[in-house]
C-alpha cells in the first residue's frame, strides 16, 4: 500500500466516524471532489481536525498541522482530495 493510499485509508475513516452519511452514496471515483467545509457543524469540523491530526500521528509516526499560522479559507479542507494531497505533502510525498 503506498503513502498516498495509507492517507486515503485513514481520511476516509476519520470521516466516516464523524459523519456515517458524508461518503454512503458516493462513487468512488467522485470522492476526491466530496466537500469538506459546509458538510459538517463547527463542532464536528474540531472533531474532524483534531481525529484526523492524532490518526495521522498514530498511523505515521508524523505530526501534521491542518491549520497552520496566517492560514485562512478553507485551505486543506476544501474537499477531501486537497486534504489527502495536503497530507502526503507534509509528509514528504512530494508526488501527490
């Protein structure tokens, strides 16, 4: 499994516990495109962020800040192929 693919596994898992219905009925390949900011309440977006950041320290050994000083907009959150493309960038996989 590559890094990419690791990332992807974990992403969508996190999602998956924070919100069962976000990914039920969406093809596979239109996955990437599934909005992030606006599908969940402010609580569940804390929620998202802070899983997400400890899963991804768990699952890579990797500390990976989704939202870094001076940052604003939706950024990394997006939608979740710019969060797995964020992700794998910061932890070094430059070939997203």
């Amino acid at each position: 499994m590559t890094e990419k693919e690791r990332v992807e596994k974990v992403v969508y898992g996190v999602i998956g516990r924070i919100n069962k219905s976000l990914l039920k009925d969406v093809p596979f390949g239109e996955i990437r495109s599934v909005p992030i900011v606006g599908s969940f309440d402010s609580l569940a977006m804390v929620n998202l962020v802070v899983d997400l950041e400890e899963s991804i320290k768990q699952e890579f050994a990797k500390r990976v800040s989704l939202f870094g000083e001076g940052s604003s907009g939706p950024g990394p959150l997006k939608n979740i192929g710019s969060l797995v493309d964020y992700i794998c960038i910061h932890l070094g996989d430059r070939r997203v």
